[in-house]
C-alpha cells in the first residue's frame, strides 16, 4: 500500500488551529540553540540543524514544481512541510526520519502528509521521486560508527562507481543517495556545510555530480544572514535538477534574511536585482574549482607563501584527551613519573596572547588547567608498574577500539611531534593568529605547528612578526575553510599557501629558504598560486 493511503483524515483548519496553540507556526523565527552543553550535544548526535522559514520557502519554491508530491529524507521538525503548507497547501508531501519521537509532532497530522521512521541512508524508499528537498543532519565522520562507515563506503560505490575519503560527513551521503533516487527532470534543493566542497572528498563527488546533473544555483550567506548564526558552520543551498549538465551556474550571496531569496528562485535565478542579493553567472568549472562558497577567483598571483619560510603541521590528536592529558594533580593523585609526559597546551583560548611562555603555563597550573600529555615510547612490560596500571585501566574503558587510537601500535603512544618555533591558531573569529612559542610545548590539534626553516632566533622573531601583520592575515581568506559566524579554519596544506606581501617579507628581513650567496631569490620555478578573493 502506498503511504498516501494511510493518511489520517484531519482538517488544514484543525491542524492550523493547533500549531498555532502550540506555537508551532513561523517557529523557524523562534527555535534557537541551546545554551546547555548536554543539549548541544544531543543536538550535534542527532545532527539536527532548523531550517529558517524563509530558507525554507525558496527551497520549496524550487522543487515544487510540475509534481504533486515532495520528498523529505530527513524531516525533523517539519520545516519543509510547514513551508509546504504556506506556498501550496494543496500538495502531498512525504518524509522519512530516524527519530521516531520527533514524527509525533502535531505538525505531521493533517491532510496530504505522511511521515514514517527509516533510516534513509540503510533504508531508502524503492522509489524515485520527482521533487526532494533536505536540510540533512549534519553529523560529522567522528560521530560515525565503523559499520555504519562501511555501509555508506558500499552505498557511494554502488551509486557513483567510486569511493570518497572516510571523512566526508553524514551529509555528503545523503546528497549522493539523494541524486541517485531523483527522476529524469526532477529539482532538488539541499542546505549543506560548505564543507561539503572543500574535503579530501569534494573533487571526486563534484566531479560525479557536474558529469550526471545541473546545478542551477548556489545560494550562500553573508554572515548577517546566515541560516544558522549560533554555528560555526557557512551553510549553502544547492538547486540541482537531473537534466544534461550546463557549463555555467548561478551564484547568489545573500545578505538579508527575508523573502528576496524565494523571489529570486520564483524569476527561475534572473539576473534582476534584489537588494539583498548578490548575483554573478560562473563558468561551472571555475565554481567547482574556487569552492562554491566562494566568488570567482580574482586575486592576484603572489611571489612569497608561508612555506618558503616554514613548514606546517596540525597538532596532536590523542583520541582521549581525558585519559592522556593531565594536570598537575592529577599526576599527583595518580603517582605517574612525570618522566613520561611532555609539556602540552590543549585549547586556544589557553594562551591569552600571540605569545606563550612559562609564566603562562604557570597560570594555567595553578588554575587546574591540563598542560602535560602522557607520551609513552617504550614497551609495556619494561614500564613501571604504576604507569602500567593506568594502561590497563584504559585497557579496560575500551580506548584501544576506538576509531583513532585502534591505529597507534602499541595504542598508548602518541603521534610524534617536535616542538615547533610558532603556533597557529587555525580556527576562530578574532582569534585567528600565529604565536610565538617560548614555552616550548607540543600542541594538541586545536594548533597548527608552524616549523621554521631557519632556527635563527632572529628570523624566527622576524617570521613571527611578518605573519601577524594585518597585510598577512588579511590574505587568510585566500587559504582558509568557510565557517560560520566570521570564523576562519585553515588546514596544514592550505596555510603553507598563504600569501606573505612582497613589503612585508621586504619589511622584516625574511630570507626565503632557497638563498644563494648573492642574496637573490633562487626562482627555478616560479609557483603560479590562485586563491578566491576575499568574501564579499
């Protein structure tokens, strides 16, 4: 029996009368992010994101067209069926989630609507349909179980003929299964993390996507408009219909929460302007390359870049920062031999300025702070005894299966880091800088280390001082992942490119790696590096 047939019988007018009692209708402007941690993360196990009405709308107003039903693989709270409902009432909309309590939402009883548990990615419906659109949860690879990573690595080879890298998040796969369940002709809308063009992952399945469908529009977000402004996450809207693939695409910044967006789409992406909107037509292959949540690539060719003065690497990741990095007292308590741990900083927000130093590390030792990793080399039998009873205990709390340190032989060592001459701190809003390192500690991955190639105290002064100038950070646009709320994220290969301003290397005296005796830079070839300019 086919799931429109099951359809409880209840009138738009009493199902109206209800949401409205139960504040259920323009929620969109009313949910927000809890403040509580326990909830958060409750929300990120679920990868449950609301879709402002607004967003909503334009998506809908897209894939409802020439169909009367539309699909929702992931429907939560039922923001897409409550946009249904204000644009085209009339129409059916079917929707499958794996929260089973969440579907016994008052909005889900009315007419033309049904709902029902299944996992979408294990499970799909044995159907095509014309119309999807999704706000998919966005659950990162860490959160993934192993099976279910081995499920989803079949389910890509089984759709695209390939595999993607392990990283790619829950999203990605629901954008493929999606794809593959949409009919000849049929639109679908999705609002994804802009990383999903910017991992390991992205040049194979953007590839796949190019070849196989037609991307009409991108939509992406100022950080005043942002969908969601309480994450540190750059949302994009794809509108994506299966049809022969066209050699250029619509892109739109928008910059004003409101109803510019569906108009935009409703014109079918004309070029009219909207106060709003921001609206360029890209070549397609020049959009795949800078990275949809980008403008197209203008910015200049530059001569200098970090790694002709250092080398870049992310910081240590122990897979249980609660069991290998301590305080103090708790080495005490525990009677480790402090001959085994090395002087670690394990967060940002640890170091208060652009430089650390021992002065620092006392502050944090006295507020509690862990500032000393358990870094262990040698066999486990020829450990003193107490070192190998805390092994055993994480033994015994399950830490060798874990996705991370399952890797690691034997599993309590630690990946190898020396002490690098600067740090970087890759992710924030205003935070976002390189510090000098005089306290010597190896950092955890919330840092970058920075090696220089010259270990002249002076030239590393010199690097440290060029890197934090304004002309230099202002270049991290070119180098850096999108987040949300005005925060940067570079990773370890994408800082090395960054741009260091010919007058600032000019400025401080920076001599670039390859030097010969008459003090002229040694160019046998020349990189010709392009990045995206600035965000708008």
């Amino acid at each position: 029996m086919h799931p429109f047939e099951q359809i409880l019988s209840v009138s738009k007018e009493e199902v109206e009368l209800e949401l409205r009692s139960a504040g259920v209708i323009a929620w969109a402007d009313t949910k927000v992010i809890p403040n509580n941690w326990h909830k958060r993360e409750a929300l990120r196990e679920k990868g449950q994101f609301w879709t402002p009405d607004w967003v909503a709308d334009a998506m809908v107003e897209y894939v409802a067209q020439d169909t009367d039903m539309i699909f929702d693989p992931a429907t939560g709270s039922g923001a897409f069926l409550a946009a249904l409902r204000r644009i085209h009432h009339e129409m059916r909309f079917y929707g499958t989630d794996v929260d089973e309590d969440i579907l016994q939402d008052v909005i889900y009883f009315g007419e033309n609507s049904f709902v029902e548990k299944r996992d979408f990615i294990k499970n799909p419906p044995d159907q095509r349909f014309k119309a999807i659109v999704a706000n998919p949860p966005y659950i990162r690879h860490h959160r993934i179980d192993e099976q279910t990573k081995h499920l989803l690595k079949q389910m890509t080879a089984r759709t695209t003929g390939f595999t993607i890298d392990g990283r790619a998040g829950l999203h990605v796969y629901f954008l493929i299964q999606a794809l593959h369940l949409l009919e000849p002709g049929g639109r679908l809308a999705f609002l994804v993390p802009a990383d999903i063009c910017e991992g390991k992952f992205a040049p194979k399945l953007w590839k796949w996507i190019t070849s196989h469908f037609c991307i009409e529009c991108v939509a992406t977000f100022s950080e005043e408009a942002a969908p969601f402004p309480a994450i540190d996450t750059n949302a994009l809207v794809f509108f994506i219909k299966n049809e022969k693939p066209q050699s250029h695409v619509a892109w739109v910044k928008v910059f004003q929460r409101g109803a510019d967006l569906r108009e935009f789409v409703r014109k079918k992406f004309d070029s009219q302007l909207f106060e709003s909107l921001y609206f360029e037509k890209r070549a397609l292959t020049e959009a795949v390359k800078t990275g949809f949540s980008r403008p197209q690539n203008e910015a200049p060719v530059h001569k200098y870049h970090l790694s002709d003065f250092a080398t870049v690497m992310r910081g240590i990741a122990t897979g249980a920062n609660e069991f290998f990095f301590l305080n103090e007292t708790q080495i005490a308590e525990l009677g480790l031999p402090l001959e085994y741990f090395k002087r670690t900083i394990g967060r940002t927000r640890d170091v208060e300025g652009d430089v650390l130093n021992d002065l620092d590390i006392t502050r944090l030792n006295k507020n509690g702070r862990p500032t000393l990793l358990l870094s262990v080399e040698e066999p486990f039998d020829s450990l003193p005894a107490v070192l190998r009873d805390y092994l055993r205990k994480g033994n015994d709390l399950g830490l060798p299966e874990r996705a991370l340190i399952r890797q690691r032989k034997p599993w309590y060592t630690q990946e190898k880091r020396k002490v690098p001459e600067l740090l970087f701190a890759y992710i924030g809003r205003r935070s976002t800088r390189f510090i000098r390192n005089d306290a010597g500690v190896v950092p955890l991955h919330c840092l970058h280390c920075v090696y220089t190639h010259s270990k002249d105290p002076q030239q590393v002064h010199a690097l440290w001082q060029a890197l934090n100038h304004p002309d230099t950070l202002a270049n991290l646009h070119y180098v850096r992942k999108s987040y949300g709320s005005g925060a940067l994220k570079a990773e370890p290969q994408n800082l090395a490119e960054l741009p260091v301003p010919d007058h600032i290397v000019e400025k401080f005296g920076l001599l670039p790696k390859f030097k010969p005796a008459d003090q002229q830079l040694l160019l046998f070839n020349e990189r010709k590096v392009k990045y995206a300019k600035p965000r708008i």
